[in-house]
C-alpha cells in the first residue's frame, strides 16, 4: 500500500482534492499541497480545517515549490515523504512534475494533458507529444502514472471501457458530451483557468471520425442533445484530451468531445479571437512593455475560484455510446448529474471544480489500496473501471445509465 500524498497547485481543483483527501486521510495519511504562493496553500488548509473535513488528526502542512523545476519536486517528494503526488497545477507543468515523481519514486496523477506554453492545438495524438514518450522509463522505475484523472478526461474514459467490457460486443462510436447548464451570476468569466480555456479553442479542433483525424474550427459544428435532468442542449464539436486517448486505445473508429457555450461565451471569445486577444504570442506596446494579450485577458477576468458562492444549476457529462450487443444495434449514456450549491455547501467550490478534482482523489484511493497501483504509465481507460466508479459513487459523483431498459444508477 502507498500513504501520504502531495498535492501540487493550490487553484480551485486542488481546494476540492484537498477536502476530499482529508475526509479520507484513513487510506491517504498524511496530505501536504504545494504551491509557488505558500499563502494560498495555507488558505485552503485553513478551509479545510475550518470545514472539519479531516477524517482523523494527521498531518496537512502547506510548502512553496516551483513545479516547472523536476529536481525541486523531487525533492519536496522525499523531504515530505509522499508516494502519491496529485498534479494539480496548470498543464504547462505536467512534464517536469511527472520527471519529479519518476525521479523520487512516487506515484503520478493528473487531471489534463500537458501543454507547452509557446505552443497551441499541437498535431494530434496530443499524449504522444509530451506523457506517452515518459512510458518507458515509468515502467523502468515502476512508477505508477495516471494520465487524465478528472471528469473529462477521466470519468468519461472509465465510462467508456465499461460500455466496451460490459454492455457491448462492438462499439461504433462514443460522443463524449459536456453541458453546465448553471449561472454565477456574473457578465462573463470562465469555469476555469481562462488562459488554459481559451487555448483549447483558438485553434483547430481535433476528433476521430471513420478512423482518421478531422480538423474544424470552433464553433463550426454544432448539435442539439436531449439530455438527462438538463433537457435538449446545443453543443458545439471540440477538441479535448480524451479523444486523443480513447481513438488510439480501444480503438473506436469515431470519438467526438461536444462542450456546450452560451451565447454570450461565443460572442466574447470570436471577438478576442478577432482582435487578437486570445494569443499566446508576446507584443510590445507604445511603451515598450512586453505583454502577452492572453495573460492579459486571464489577469481582468474573475479568478474561477470566486465563482462559487453564487453559482447555482447543475451540470450533466457523459458518453453516449453506439454499436452492438448480440447481434443487435445497442445505444447507452453513460452519465452524471452534479449540483454547483451542493458543491459549495460541502467543499465551498463550484461543480466544475468538484468534478474535476473529485476523480483525482478516487484514483489516488486506488492506488493507495493497490488495485490502480499499475506500476507503468496507463491512461484511465486501461484500468478497471468499475472499482473507480464505485469509489466515486461513495465520493459524491455517482453514475447513472441509460438506454433501450430506462434510466437508472449504473449497477456496480
């Protein structure tokens, strides 16, 4: 068994991992959080404690730590002594913190796919670019590392390995759809770091269809899916992570990622886009200041995290996946329902945040118990599912099933 986990970041989603590692530091043990501002992991300790989120006495300490630096991680790895580090900082620092855990010898998680800062929308398959080419010498050292550790990607991959195992004989195709129907009350502002949320859609949008690799742009495709709880909803075709993965391993001849915009997003993003706004790229104004336009609109928007009190609604992912089961066409969605105030009245973060994080804590229970502890690099879909879904029903995210029987909890 694996104990003590080091959570890297200290942004909305390591505030949610941080109280659900709490309230199972049973399995856990001891919990330290990292950040490059020590001030903001000793405030989401404070919350934690205030909240008596841990399960028993144990130790949560708050350290500063540039995670862009491989060897400063390792270290932090062996001077706090943590088998499981939880990588929960922006994406640009995968690499050089998953360099850290191979290093020190700890189990790696995260929640998204690396991303180089100079670069946007990379040829596809994205894993292949940065963590896969890190598989070999996981293996060499017999690391566990779990790429993709929040909802989507995550829960949507685990979804779609058990329609594979259990419900069907072939599958066709998996649309991976992702709808907030919530409101926070604000003019505009995103669920998430604005900088890594905007990249994902300047470029082109990447899906897998008859086998092959199809560029749009965004917004360019859209479509209407009659949902669960949240009823009919427009989502436009995106790019995103799990497509990457999920066309490669299980080998499905069409995966698409469907996220779903309000008007108002739409309008703002075409017109940065438009004006250049959304680039990466560095300019010099009148002055003679360098700034990037990018950074720039991150720094005016509201910070994710101060969304949460007043958000309200729900939010409804999954995978609506097609093919067969004996001998007959088969159709089922795969999906959860979660709830912003619930969210906010337990770990005082919004819905976005809790189902990202909450899988990370799953598959760190995982590991700790042993039955993820793959000793090699897998992404979610190459691990039991059902032992996942199963620990994030007890977390707060459960599973519900539809299709040609009704609608009803996914029976684990």
């Amino acid at each position: 068994m694996k104990r003590n986990v080091l959570i890297i970041g200290a942004g909305g989603v390591a505030k949610v991992v941080a109280h659900k590692c709490a309230q199972n530091n049973d399995v856990l043990g001891d919990i330290h959080i990292a950040s490059r501002t020590l001030a903001k992991c000793e405030s989401i300790i404070a919350d934690v404690q205030a909240k008596g989120a841990m399960k028993r006495p144990g130790v949560f300490a708050a350290h500063q730590v540039d995670a862009m630096n491989s060897a400063a991680v390792a270290d932090l790895i062996r001077a706090t002594g943590a088998q499981i580090v939880l990588n929960l900082g922006a994406s640009f620092v995968n690499m050089s913190v998953l360099d850290g855990c191979i290093a020190a010898g700890a189990a790696y998680l995260d929640t998204a796919i690396h991303e180089d800062p100079a670069k946007v929308c990379e040829a596809p398959p994205w894993y292949a670019n940065y963590e896969w080419a890190r598989r070999d010498a996981c293996a060499a050292a017999g690391v566990t590392a779990i790429l993709g550790c929040g909802f989507d990607p995550g829960v949507v991959n685990a979804y779609a390995r058990l329609a594979a195992d259990r419900y069907f004989d072939r599958i066709d195709s998996i649309d991976i759809i992702d709808i907030n129907v919530g409101s926070h009350g604000r003019w505009f502002a995103t669920n998430f770091d604005p900088e890594i949320n905007f990249r994902e859609f300047t470029g082109q949008v990447w899906s897998w269809q008859k086998g092959a690799w199809v560029a749009n742009q965004m917004f360019e495709v859209g479509q209407d899916w009659d949902l669960p709880v949240v009823g009919t909803q427009k989502a436009y075709l995106t790019g995103h992570d799990e497509v990457h993965s999920l066309s490669q391993i299980l080998k499905v001849p069409n995966v698409r990622f469907w996220m779903g915009f309000g008007e108002r997003y739409i309008q703002v993003f075409t017109v940065l886009k438009t004006l250049g706004l959304l680039s990466e790229k560095p300019v010099t104004t009148a002055e003679g200041l360098e700034v990037v336009p990018l950074k720039v609109v991150k720094a005016v928007l509201p910070d994710p995290a101060s969304l949460a009190p007043d958000y309200t609604g729900k939010t409804c992912i999954g995978d609506l996946i097609r093919g067969e089961k004996d001998g007959a066409p088969a159709e089922a969605f795969l999906y959860n329902i979660a709830d912003h105030a619930e969210a906010y009245a337990e770990v005082g973060s919004q819905g976005i945040s809790y189902t990202a994080g909450v899988p990370a804590v799953a598959a760190a229970i995982l590991i700790a118990e042993g039955t993820w502890d793959a000793g090699g690099m897998r992404n979610v879909e190459e691990l039991p599912p059902a032992p996942f879904l199963a620990v994030l029903d007890r977390l707060g995210l459960p599973t519900r099933l539809r299709d040609a029987e009704g609608d009803r909890p996914l029976p684990l």
